[in-house]
C-alpha cells in the first residue's frame, strides 16, 4: 500500500518531457503546505490561494499556500519540479521559526541560484523525484532518506533567500553553514569523490569537526549522507540505463565492478544485477 501525504513529508511533481506523473490542473488542497519550485526550463503558470504567479527559466520560487493551488497552464517545453511540505515538516526543521517570518508573510519569493546553486538544486528535485517514485516499495523506498533530501531542499531556500536579499533573515549557526556547505559540495562531487577527507579539506575543517557538524544537523554522519546518495544514483543508473555494471562501477568511480557490487549490497542487501532485474522498466 503506498504511504500516503500524511505518513509522508512530502509530495513530488515532475513536470516535463517523459514524464509519467499525473498533471493534475484541477484545485488542490493544500492547507499550510510549503510548495518549493525549480523551473529548469520553459514557463507555466499556476495559482496560489486565489493569487497568479508566472515561473519562468532558472526561477526557484517558495511559496506558502494557506488554502489551495493548481496548476493553471505551461508550455510543451517546460522542465519543472514542484515539491509539496507539510507545515509539520517545516516545524521540525531547525529553521522552523526564521523560515515561517521569512516566507509566510511574504507568500511567495522567487529567487535567482547562479549556475552552482541550479546545478545543486536540479540535483536535490532529481534525488526527491527519485525517492518519491519508489514509495510504494518498501525494498527500495527509504523514508529517512527522503526526509533527509526535503531537509536539504529547505536549507538550500533558507541559503539562497539569506543570499538574495543580502539581509541576514535566516540565522544559521557556524555548524549548520558547514553541513550546508558540505551538503551542496556532495551533490557537486559524489560521483567522484567518496571520503571524508575530501570534503573536510575543500571546507578547511578536520575531519571529526565536519563528521560532528553533520551529524548533529542532519542526524547522519558525513559516510551515511555520502552512501544515500551514491546509492540512489546507482539504483536511477541500474533502473533508466542499459550501461553494464562495470560502466557504472567507473561512473560512479569505484574502482572495480567487485568494490562496488559490495558497497550496493552492504546498503541495499541486493546485488546489482539482483536489483536491475527485479526493478528495471
């Protein structure tokens, strides 16, 4: 049986070429939910308790909907990823008060990442997309993990509002700064990079320091956040590609195709080849 919103912290909507989600332009209730926008490319146009707002290319909008929203329109070439929080969600995180000031006496911001922070974003709403897609499988669906990305997803607001306005809205402390700094450089990296030291070095911090910061925001050590990711990436590679388990061992740079049908097993308790046959399209 596949949770529903209310077990879960989020919904996902993937809007785009290929796309095999229902686009559902009627009304949606939405009482006290958190929307978070990233339009990759094109334009569509939706409704927000009564009030319209254009999205457009490169935009990430945040908006709270206090009612209701639908989507009212967008065009055959739009790229979009809409993610529906639950307020209770919001609550939870460490920015909860900072974050309600910010957004819900705003309604809606709409923010401008640079080329780093939309290649970060993409790679968050893809991870979302990713794990929302396999909630109706308890062997493949990890709710903390999904959790932990609508986690990054709010920070990643929170660091692009603060960095937007210029006004220091959001109050983050010196160990949060870092895990959101060790969070963006994951997603820019983990294909390549897999240690610790890594990214300890590249934020000018000892390894134990950065190990303590993450665990302590996210509730995961720096090896646990490392291996969901690269964990999710390769179930994406094994599902949606016909590349061979070696191609993917190299992509995803472990050094042999032995090392990394280990690593998949020790987190997934499933070989490769196991998993691309009982869940490949």
């Amino acid at each position: 049986m596949e949770p529903t919103l209310g077990q879960m912290p989020a919904e996902v909507l993937y809007i785009g070429s290929g796309s095999d989600d229902a686009i559902m332009t009627e009304r949606i209730v939405s009482p006290g939910c958190f929307l978070f926008i990233f339009v990759k490319a094109g334009m569509f146009t939706l409704k927000i308790d009564g009030k319209r707002i254009s999205c457009t290319s490169g935009e990430f909008v945040v908006a709270v909907s206090k009612q209701h929203h639908e989507i009212l329109k967008y065009g055959k070439k739009v790229l979009c990823y809409i993610v529906k929080v639950q307020w209770q969600f919001i609550m939870g995180t460490k920015l909860f008060f900072n974050f309600i000031e910010a957004f819900v006496s705003s309604g809606a911001v709409k923010l401008f990442p640079d080329t780093f922070d939309r290649a970060v974003m993409l790679r968050i709403m893809k991870l979302l997309h990713y794990f929302y897609g396999t909630r109706s499988s308890p062997s493949r669906f990890s709710k903390p993990s999904f959790a932990a990305a609508v986690s990054l997803l709010v920070l990643q607001a929170g660091w692009q509002y603060n960095n937007s306005t210029n006004t220091g809205a959001l109050k983050y402390t010196r160990k949060e700064s870092l895990a959101m700094q060790f969070l963006k450089l994951l997603m820019q990296h983990f294909r390549k990079e897999h240690a610790l030291k890594f990214y300890a070095d590249a934020l000018f911090v000892t390894a134990g320091y950065l190990n303590k910061a993450v665990r302590e925001v996210t509730g995961k050590t720096v090896g646990m956040c490392i291996a969901d990711v690269i964990t999710s990436e390769a179930k994406y590679l094994l599902e949606t590609s016909d590349d061979s388990i070696e191609s993917i061992s190299e992509q995803l740079s472990f050094g042999s195709s032995g090392s990394f049908s280990r690593f998949f097993k020790k987190h997934t308790t499933m070989t490769p080849n196991a998993y691309r046959r009982d869940y490949q399209g």
